[in-house]
C-alpha cells in the first residue's frame, strides 16, 4: 500500500493542476453569456440606424400647403430706395436724404495719417538734424563769446586773480623775473620756431615765470555768488537800535530769556542783530516786520544771536550771517536754506579745530586746485590755502567723534591714504613722470615754442604739461595756440608714458621734494581718522563758510549744495 503512495500524490497534484488552469482560461458562464447578449444588441442597433437612413432618403416629399398668405399693401409715403451714392430717394424721385460732403477737417486728418515715402521721411529728419546744428553753433559762438570777454576781463587785471593764490614775496619775485626777461619777450612769440638747444633757457629746472604761465593756463576756479554781509560798526550798531524800536524789541526778548542785565551780552546782541538785517537789505521797521513774517526766518534770528552770544568770534559772526542770509533770501527749492538751519543748529557746539577737520578734508577730497601744475605752484598753494588751517592742528579723536554726531562727517569703512588722494586729483602731476627733451621735440616738430606751457616735473629730468588733470585740456591747448589736434594727442600720450604707483617710500620722498608741509600732512592724514572720513552736505557748507572767512576764498560747492 505504500508503494502506491507517491503516485497517487503526483496524480493528485496534476488534476489540481488541471482544475485551475481550467477555472483561470475557460471564464464564468454568467459573463459569456452577457458579452453574447451585449454583442447582439449593438448588431441589432446598427441595423436599426441603417433602416432610419434609408428611410430618410427613400421617404416622399411633403405637400406645399395651399393656403393663401396675405401681405401688406405698399404705402407710396414710406417707401424709400438707397442709391449708390448713399442719397435716399422716394418713388416719385423727391430725396429725403443726402450724405454730407467730407469736411477740411476729415481731409486733413487723412493727410496726417497717409503713409510716408522714404524720400519724405529722410528729408524730415535733414531738416531736423540742420535745425539741430544751428542751435547748437549759436549756443557755441554765444559760450565763445563770453569766454573772450572773461579772457578780456582777465587780462586788464589778472593780479586780481592772484591776490588769494600768490603771496607778496612771491608776487615780487616774479615781477623782478618778468623785468630781467623783458627784453626776451618781446623778441619770442607763442608759436615761433625755437631750436633743440633752447629748450632748458625756455624752462629753468629750479626758477619758473609763474605769473606769465598763470596768465596764459590757469583755469580760472568757479566763482559763487557770496552774500551782501554788513558788518557794522559799534557806533553804527548803537545809532541803528536807537532808531528802530523794532530792533529793540528783539534785542530785549534775548536779554529776558539769556540773561537780563548783562551789559557784554546786551551788546553782542545788538550787534548781531542789526548786522542781521542789514546783510538782508532791511533799512526800515516796515522791511523788517515783513521779513520776520516767516516762522523760518524768526527762528533763524534767534539762532544766529544765540550762535554769536555763545562764540563772540569774527568767522563765528560771518558763518553766522551768511546762514542768515541763506535761509531769508535763498530760494524755496534750493538746499542751502535747509543746510543752513541745520548749520546753525550746530554751530554753538563747534569750535576752532572742528572747522580746521572740515576745512581739509573739503580742501583735498573735494576740491583739487586746478593751478598746482608743478613744485612751484604747489607750494604756493600749500602756503596760501593749507598752511591758514593746518597750523595746530588737532589731532585728538574726541573731535571727529563729536562731527560725526552732529552729522557733519561720517566714517568710510575703506581707509584712503594721503599720497592716493594726491594722485587721484592730480594724476598729470603725480601719477606721470612725464616726457625727456628729445620726446617734446620730436612731437612738436619744430612749429611751437613749449615757453609758459611746459614745466619740470616733480620727478627729475624729466618735463609736463602744465597740467593738473584732462578737465582743463580744451583751454590749454587754446591758450598754449596748438590747434592741431594730432600734436595734442601726440603730447598727452607723451604725459601719460610714464606711470608711476604714486605710494610708499617713493610718495613720501617726492613730497619731502616739494614741501615739509606736505610730508608732514601726510603723516597727520595716514595716522588720524582721516583717512575714513568724509563729509556730509552739512560739514560741506560749514567748511565754506570757515574757509570764506579765513582766507577770503569763495569755495563752489554747488554741485553738492544747490
């Protein structure tokens, strides 16, 4: 019995085999079932369309109906035709109406909106380029003209020019040379043809004509408009508050807020007051009541009389008046009338050394002197416009601190050293060795005379341009008579061969050249905070005021404080 065993179990295996296989592949009977039922249904439907379309097409054509459709009778009144010209007519020919011709109107909106011809549009735009040219050559000959005239101007008094740039000892040097060189000139001529040898006769290496190379190439700096300040005298002062009770009114109103009974003070007051005024034009109560009209304007009169009582000083007492003047008289639109409130909200909190910070940092990050073309002049302009500020200079951080709350500076977090700032502003002076002899020769070719417009430059053996930088390149070359613009671009090619990395000990030994001043500044900017600052539009305009009334400079600032 055993022996059967095995098989049975493999014959049972392969009819479970079997018996699946037939369930998976053979389906329910149920489902055959619903396809058949499903399958006929769609065969019987598509003979079922096939007999409705043929019944459309064999189906007969249904009767017209004979019954009788009345219409309207025509009423000759309101019929109406429309021609071909848009005319609207009756029967009996009588139009009831006509399309209006075009008007002028619709013909010239036509015209506007045709298309035009090349030809048409390329004339256009000729006549509109000559048009162009034509304007722009009146305003060229109406610029030219003015600038003969400031050249005119110039030439009947140029020492004018150079009573706040050349000192006496320097003035009286250069006369004696233009004596002793008389008779020179008036053999030599601008453009006359010199030779090789004569060229360090017409350019000494220690000792240059300064006057006669200022009257032919300095660029004249930008001049502003200074205010009409009064400063009156005591007596004037006391005759002018005796007279105006209006005066005495304001005077007494300080005098019972700061300090009644204080005759100093009482004077100082009045003072200022009356100069006040009289630097507006307010000759009368009248004048006066109608100027302190404006909320502003009163607030600046106290100002300016607690600015002066606070700091009883000569450039104190000018800054101040000149702020006055500003906010009174300066335009609604203009900057300067705002900057100047803030000026004289500040100014009891600034001293001396404050100004003298502001002072050179406008004097070298902001407005580099066009006329420091060599040593000579650049020593001149040390002397002249540095020196009256860099005198006791502070060098305490406490005061750029106290500027830098009262927004007059503020900290740059990029350091610019001294002898960078120098040859920045003046590249042609610094960053350029310049040309040899031989070089200036060869790009002249022998037709101009280089006397007045070529100096020594700052690094040995070797000439320039008279030339601070490229702003002053267009009245350079006219004053110097070179039209030829090839020469021109020769000579500057010539200028800028050379560059040098102006910095490190080679800066500081070509400043020890030119001046202790200068090696000496730059010692003071490198370990100061300095060398982070700049101004804000306030410290700007204090630092043209102090300037103002130091030296008598008249400083631009326009283009920051309009």
């Amino acid at each position: 019995m055993n022996s059967f065993l095995p098989y049975a179990i493999v014959v049972g295996v392969v009819v479970i085999f079997f018996c699946i296989c037939y369930v998976l592949f053979s389906g329910s009977s149920t489902k055959k079932k619903k396809k058949r039922k499903l399958l006929k249904m769609e065969q019987k439907g598509h003979l079922d369309n096939r007999g409705m379309q043929n019944s459309f097409q064999t189906s007969p054509v249904p009767r017209v109906s004979q019954v009788p459709i009345q219409q309207r009778e025509e009423n000759p009144q309101e019929t109406r035709f429309v021609t071909t010209k848009g005319e609207v007519v009756r029967r009996d020919g009588k139009m009831v109406y006509e399309e209006p011709p075009a008007t002028a109107s619709g013909t010239t909106n036509r015209e506007f909106t045709r298309a035009l011809s090349r030809a048409e549009l390329l004339a256009a735009m000729e006549k509109v380029d000559k048009e162009e040219a034509a304007s722009k050559k009146a305003i060229q000959e109406e610029q030219k003209k003015k600038t003969c005239l400031q050249q005119a101007a110039e030439e009947t008094n140029p020492l004018d020019q150079l009573g706040a740039i050349v000192t006496a000892d320097l003035l009286a040097k250069t006369q004696s040379s233009s004596s002793m060189g008389e008779k020179d000139d008036e053999v030599d001529e601008a453009t006359q043809i010199i030779q090789r040898q004569d060229l360090s006769k017409e350019v000494p290496r220690k000792e240059t004509s300064l006057l006669g190379r200022r009257e032919n190439i300095m660029i004249t700096e930008t001049s502003v408009p200074a205010s009409p300040l009064v400063i009156l005298t005591d007596k004037q002062v006391e005759q002018a508050v005796a007279a105006s009770p209006f005066m005495q009114e304001w005077v007494q109103r300080f005098i019972q807020r700061f300090g009644e009974g204080m005759g100093e003070r009482r004077r100082l007051v009045s003072s200022i007051t009356a100069s006040a005024f009289a630097c507006v034009g307010c000759q009368k109560d009248a004048e006066r009541q109608q100027l302190v009209a404006s909320l502003s304007v009163q607030e600046a009169l106290e100002k300016v009389q607690r600015v002066y009582v606070t700091q009883p000083y000569p450039y104190v007492k000018y800054m101040a008046l000149t702020a006055f003047y500003d906010i009174a008289r300066g335009r609604t639109i203009s900057t300067r009338p705002v900057v100047a409130m803030d000026a004289l909200n500040v100014m009891p909190y600034l001293t001396t050394p404050h100004y003298q910070i502001l002072s050179i940092l406008l004097r070298f990050l902001y407005l580099p002197d066009q006329t420091n073309v060599d040593k000579e002049t650049f020593c001149s302009f040390l002397d002249t416009k540095v020196l009256p500020f860099f005198t006791n200079f502070p060098m305490a951080t406490a005061y750029y601190q106290q500027l830098e709350h009262v927004r007059c500076l503020f900290r740059e977090n990029k350091e610019t050293r001294f002898a960078e700032i120098l040859a920045n502003s003046y590249p042609l002076l610094f960053g350029y060795r310049g040309m040899t002899e031989d070089e200036l020769h060869q790009a002249l070719h022998g037709k101009y005379s280089p006397k007045g417009w070529i100096v020594p430059s700052v690094y040995a053996s070797f000439f320039k341009l008279a030339l601070a930088n490229e702003l002053g390149m267009t009245k350079f070359f006219r004053d110097a008579c070179i039209p030829d613009r090839k020469i021109q671009q020769r000579l500057l090619q010539l200028a800028k061969k050379r560059p040098v990395h102006f910095s490190g000990e080679e800066a500081l030994y070509i400043m020890e050249r030119i001046s202790p001043i200068l090696s000496e500044l730059s010692d003071i900017w490198d370990s100061s905070p300095l060398k982070v600052s700049t101004l804000s539009l306030l410290g700007l305009y204090l630092a043209q005021g102090y300037i103002k009334s130091e030296i008598g400079e008249t400083v631009d600032i326009s283009r920051w404080v309009e």
